[in-house]
C-alpha cells in the first residue's frame, strides 16, 4: 500500500493533535511532520516529500495562502484548509483545494475529507482525469457563494453574520459596518475585500463608500447631477454616484 505522506500545519498545538489523531486509525496515511508556522513547514518540505497538507490558514507571521505561494504553484501538494473562518473559502479554491474543514468539525465530517483525499491521490497515481474532483470543488464553489458568513468579534465572544442577512455596508476608514435591520456591526475589512467576498448577483458597489443587497432597494430616485437617490425598503437613502448608475440600472432592469 502506497502512504498519503502528511504535513500538519497550525499554529495551535491542540488542533494539530486533534487532527493527527483523526488519521492515527487509517493506515493510508504517514504523517512525515506537524509544523506550528508555515516557516517550520517551508523548512520540513525542503526536506521531506509530502502529498498532502492540512493547512491552517491565519498563522502569525506567514499565513497558509503566503505558504503556498512560496512554494509555487507547480511544486503545491494536495491542500485541506483547517480554519475557523469561512471567509477565506473562495479563494482556498483558486489553490485547488480538495477541501475546506472548518472549525469545530466533528469525525464524521473529517472522515468525508479523508475519503476526498483519497479519490484524488488514487486518481492521479493512476493518470486518470480528475473531472470528478473538479466538479465537487465547483459544486462547493456554488455552495458557498450563497452560505458566506462574517466573523464580528466581540468582547468575549465571536459571532456570524450571514451575507444574505446584510442590508448594506458602509466604508469607514480601513474598517466597515455591516448595516443589518437595526443593528450594525464593525469589521476590519476594506470596500474592496469585502466585495470580492459577496454575491455579485446580491450585492453591488453603488458608490465608493457603499455596498447594496439589491434585495433591500425599493426605489429609486432622481437626485443632482446624474445620480440617483436609492431607496432601502427600512427607509435609509443612499446616493447612486454617476460611476455605478449604468451597471445598477442594467441590473434593477430600469
């Protein structure tokens, strides 16, 4: 039996553990090293041949994105992200991520992630096509676009905000405030991260300081200049700058 040679990278010592443990009873896989930054990864896989990484991906100093990008792309092993944010989904797929545990997950849903594992490693040993894998990342792809969630950190607590929630988001400086119904909540993201996090079908850049769900907009007005005057259905007025008034229009179909 050929071994699935394993890298653990995260910078919490239990989580590593926790995870090392979950592959102790399958005898499929050998794990080569358990790194605490991806620093001591670099250094392990300069050394060892490794097939696959569980990859946490917000590490101080060198997150796993920055990881694997020293790496390149041509020399990347296979890669399950283990986090505890879902932001980062999108984009742990343009890596060609086999999957994405977030935390806390149970052995069920680990045992899933192994089984993926597998399929692809035997797949590419064998020189068959990976169509199915690539059709299960798209299917997650899909999936997430319509579950994402932002973590608004609290004095001690973390809860989630869903996307589909959010009514509109205001620019504040290197910060945002998610307006949902009456409440807001401040996040450290920039206009431009955040929107490339949305629903482009939900949510659309109506002015440089805002972000809409279309969903909320009951009207919308002629103000000075060429722009507009949008009207949320809680009553909020919002200005349509001229820059962003064709795409919107097209969109509202007006």
């Amino acid at each position: 039996m050929t071994q699935i040679r394993t890298l653990i990278v995260d910078d919490e010592r239990l989580a590593r553990k926790r995870i090392l443990r979950m592959l102790s009873d399958d005898e499929e896989f050998t794990v080569v090293a358990e790194c605490s930054s991806a620093h001591e990864a670099l250094e392990a896989m300069s050394t060892k041949p490794v097939d696959l990484l569980y990859l946490d991906v917000q590490m101080p100093q060198m997150d796993g994105f920055t990881l694997l990008e020293n790496l390149g792309r041509e020399k990347l092993p296979m890669v399950v992200f283990v986090t505890a944010f879902d932001e980062h989904a999108v984009r742990a797929f343009d890596y060609h991520a086999i999957d994405y545990l977030l935390k806390p997950f149970d052995e069920e849903r680990f045992s899933r992630s192994k089984e993926r594992v597998k399929k692809q490693i035997a797949m590419q040993r064998s020189g068959k096509p990976d169509a199915q894998i690539r059709m299960l990342l798209e299917e997650l792809r899909h999936q997430r676009l319509g579950t994402v969630r932002f973590p608004v950190k609290t004095p001690g607590r973390v809860f989630f905000v869903k996307m589909e929630d959010i009514d509109w988001i205001e620019a504040a400086d290197n910060y945002v405030t998610l307006h949902v119904g009456t409440d807001n909540h401040l996040l450290r993201e920039t206009m431009t991260s955040i929107e490339n996090k949305l629903d482009p079908e939900r949510f659309l850049r109506i002015h440089r300081s805002a972000i809409v769900n279309v969903d909320r907009i009951k009207e919308l007005r002629p103000f000075f200049h060429g722009e507009y005057m949008a009207i949320l259905k809680d009553g909020t007025q919002l200005t349509l700058s001229r820059s962003y008034r064709e795409k919107i229009l097209a969109v509202l179909g007006t």
